[in-house]
C-alpha cells in the first residue's frame, strides 16, 4: 500500500487519475488551511499484494465484515472509501484500482459502491 501523509507525496502516486483524484481530495479538506497530519488524516492507494487484513490493520477499520465507511464511490479510475475517525474531521481515504487488487476488496467495492457525485 502506498501510503499518503500529506499533500506532497501525492507526487508519488503513478496513476494520474488517481493522483490527480487524491490531489482534489485534498485540496477540498484543506480548504487553504496547512495540512496537519492529526486534523486532517492520510490516504492509502491500495496496491495489488494488498489484502482486506492488510488494510484492516493500517486503518483500525472494519471493511470485510460489516463495514464501517462513510463514503464508497465508484470513479472511473478507481473506487474512493473514506473513513472519518472523529468530530474534528480526522479522515483515512483509500483509493482501489479497478484492477489486479484482492478479489474480496474488489466485490466489496462492486456491491456497496454508489456513483461518485463530485470529482
């Protein structure tokens, strides 16, 4: 998993889409505020050894069994989960390549996913 801390490193992100998407994202968080790690949370770009367990780890969230994600967007490039951890807007966002990902992630996505309604 490739693993975003701050708006910065989405430079390493190697599909455009996506690193343009997650460029978005956190653009929309900041809102010109400095990012700061503890207010505003991180994102994950899963990649194809990741598994649900793997992920389960790294967040400390529920995805395989009764999952517990606010938001599950489909995009063309991708599907976006997001998880907020507190009042103060602490996110974790991952974002799922359509393709050569944990066929479990995947089925998950296509069952829950809804149409992205902002890019």
């Amino acid at each position: 998993m490739l693993i975003i801390r701050d708006p910065t490193s989405t430079s390493t992100i190697n599909d455009p889409g996506i690193r343009n998407l997650a460029e978005t994202r956190f653009s929309q968080v900041l809102g010109g505020e400095t990012y700061d790690y503890n207010q505003h949370g991180y994102m994950i770009v899963v990649e194809p050894t990741d598994s649900l367990r793997d992920l389960e780890a790294e967040t400390c969230c529920a995805i395989s069994d009764d999952p517990m994600f606010e938001v599950l967007e489909e995009h063309e490039c991708c599907y976006e989960m997001l998880f907020i951890h507190n009042d103060e807007g602490f996110a974790i966002t991952l974002f799922i390549p359509k393709h050569n990902i944990d066929a479990d992630l995947l089925k998950l996505c296509t069952q829950y996913a809804v149409p992205a309604t902002v890019k």
